[in-house]
C-alpha cells in the first residue's frame, strides 16, 4: 500500500473539516469575516466621518463651496506569513504498509494518530487569526512573536482612537472593587462616546472572569432589586445580563475559548479585565494573502496542495530519502483589517496587578489613556 493512497493533502482537509473535537466557534469571525485576495499586501480605507456636517449656506447662483473629504486616511501594509510543518516518518510509514487489509482497525488507529498530528497544524493556523482579532477588539497591537519571527502592527498610529475610544480604569473605579465601582455607568459613558460619533452599540464582550464581577457589583445588585419586587439572594447570570441589558441597552456576549501559545502556555482568546463594546455589524475583515505553496500549485502540475478554510494551504510531499519521509505542511499568510474601528469602544475594567481591595478610595477611572 502507498502512504500516498491514504494521506495526501485532499483528505487531510476533509478530516480537519469534518473535526468536531473544537466546537465552540470562533467568535470573532462575527465581526471579521473572511475574505481572500492575492500577494501579500493589505490596503484598507479608515473613516472618522462620525455625525454629519450641515451644508455650508450659500447664496443663489453662487458657486457652491467645495467640502474636504474628512477623516478619509489609507493603511496599507503587508501580511504577516506563518507556516509549519509534520512528517510522517520511516516507521509510520512501514505501519501503513504493513497493513494488507483497508478495513484492519490497526490502520484506522495508524491513521488517526497521523491525522491527528496533522490536523493539529490545520487547527493551528485557525488559531492565528483569532488572536490577532481579539488584540484589536481589546485596543492592543497586533503582537504575534516566536523565536525567530516577530510580528508587530499598530492600527493606532496617531493615538487618536485610544484618546476617545478607550478607557483603563484605576483605583476604586476598577471592577474587581465591587463595592465602590460602577460598571453600568462606566458602560454608557462608552456607549455616549460612540453615539457622539454617530456610532451604535449592540453588544459588549467579555470573557466569565469578567463578568464574575458583575455578579457581586453593588451598582449591579441594587440595580436588579429595582427591577424586581422581590430581593434576589443569589442572581443567576441571565439576572445580570438582563440588568445590562434594561439599564444600557447592550447584550453582553460572553467569550471563553482558550489556545495554547508558543510556549505552550494556556491563553485566553479574549483577556480578564477587558470588555468591548461592539456593533451589530462587521467592523474589520480577516484577510488572506496567497502563500508560496499555493502559488507552486498554480505553476507546478504535480505539486499536492489543497485548501483548507478561505486561506490555510495544505501540502503533502514526500521525499524518498534517505530518510524516506512525508512532510505535510500547513501555511497561511493573514491579517485583519480594522475599517470599523471607530465603532469599537474598550473598557480596561481591571488594571494588571490589580489586588481587587474593596477598602480603599481615592482614585477615579481614567479616560483617554
């Protein structure tokens, strides 16, 4: 039997598709779909249109007044380019070929332990976009680095969304004080902010750790008394989130799918101490460049690639040796635009270090940071 009868990268992508082992969807994709487009260079239109501007007045038969396009500023910039890859080895390759009968279960198990290495690599390349939507959608920069490539973008050149859009509370004001703070109000200050601009928010995103605080907040509780007639002892999430929701208007969206990073450390997607507040609509899209390998595809008949998702290239080679081996290989060349950003609006309700003292006072939350 010919390892490439049964692992080529065709049926690599259809046991990654059809993977149900990660069923929690990536959130992000809601305000960031894909899209796919060719090379490797991104360029985007950022708006700052925010409310209309009345006409200027004019006299008849006047020559009307030329208005300036406000706020119309281009970004471009390139891709970032990400790939790996696993190898089938001599002896794996002898415990396919040893198996003379397709049905035998010792190759069903042959076969996972490979498909599962590989598909690993599948999965990995989802998880790349992920973070980088979750860094914008927190204000951060797009920070994705290993040990031999780093990768860094700042969306926020002038400082100009952070100064308005962006908020990091300290002190008494944070969350994790949940006596003195007053995270409803520290809600539709943000919510006002985007208004003002001409902007609606629909949702506000956070991870349970978060949220957690909202569950013993006095503004919160007393909040939820006046709501009701009788006292509630013990609120239950969709207590909370129906008290956002009556005293803001906003759905609170709760986001806890975890990676594990380049150190092999578990990660939140979305961090403790943020939320976002977020539109109905896209804010962004996630772009796909072409890679190397699926630009061989397209010059080179017998190369073996296939696609995966909108833009994950997955090629299988195998080289005789010596050593005989089959490298399947997964790559993607990504990044997301942000066009929407001005519709975002980031609450740091927990400052790093925080010790979550109930007892002091003093400081109040900090705008514009």
């Amino acid at each position: 039997m010919l390892i490439s009868e049964v692992l080529n990268s065709r049926s690599i992508a259809a046991v990654a598709t059809n993977d149900v082992s990660n069923d929690m969807p990536y959130l992000g994709l809601q305000f960031f779909p894909e899209r796919k487009k060719a090379g490797l260079d991104l360029k985007w239109v950022k708006t700052h249109n925010g409310l209309p501007v009345t006409l200027a007045p004019s006299n008849f038969d006047a020559i009307p007044v030329l208005r300036a396009r406000e706020g119309l500023k281009t970004e471009q910039t390139q891709m970032a380019f990400f790939r790996e890859s696993m190898q089938v080895t001599e002896h794996d390759r002898q415990e396919i070929a040893r198996v003379v009968d397709e049905t035998d279960p010792y190759l069903a198990s042959a076969l996972r332990s490979i498909y599962d290495d590989t598909t690993r690599l599948v999965r990995g390349a989802e998880v790349v976009p992920e973070v980088m939507r979750m860094q914008l959608l927190t204000g951060q920069n797009i920070v994705l680095s290993s040990d031999n490539v780093n990768y860094t973008y700042n969306y926020d050149g002038d400082n100009s969304w952070k100064t308005t859009n962006y908020t990091a509370l300290s002190g008494t004001s944070m969350w994790d004080d949940t006596t003195n703070s007053t995270p409803i109000d520290d809600i539709n200050a943000m919510r006002k902010v985007l208004a003002r601009k001409g902007r609606v928010a629909r949702y506000i995103l956070m991870n349970s750790t978060t949220f957690g605080y909202l569950l013993n907040n006095a503004q919160v509780r007393n909040n939820l008394l006046a709501l009701n007639t009788t006292a509630v002892i013990a609120p239950t999430d969709a207590d909370i989130m129906n008290v956002i929701r009556n005293r803001t208007g906003l759905d609170i969206v709760l986001y806890d799918k975890m990676y594990i990073d380049y150190t092999g450390t578990e990660q939140n997607f979305y961090p403790d101490g943020y939320v976002t507040l977020l539109p109905a609509e896209a804010v962004g899209a996630t772009w796909f460049g072409t890679t190397p390998e699926e630009l061989t595809a397209t010059q080179v008949a017998d190369v073996d690639v296939s696609m995966f998702g909108t833009g994950i290239a997955i090629a299988v080679k195998d080289e005789y040796g010596p050593p005989a081996k089959t490298v399947t290989t997964a790559a993607e060349v990504v990044l997301p635009s942000f066009e929407g950003m001005d519709g975002v609006a980031v609450i740091k309700a927990i400052t790093e270090g925080s010790t979550g003292d109930t007892g002091s006072t003093g400081d109040t939350g900090s705008t514009g940071n």
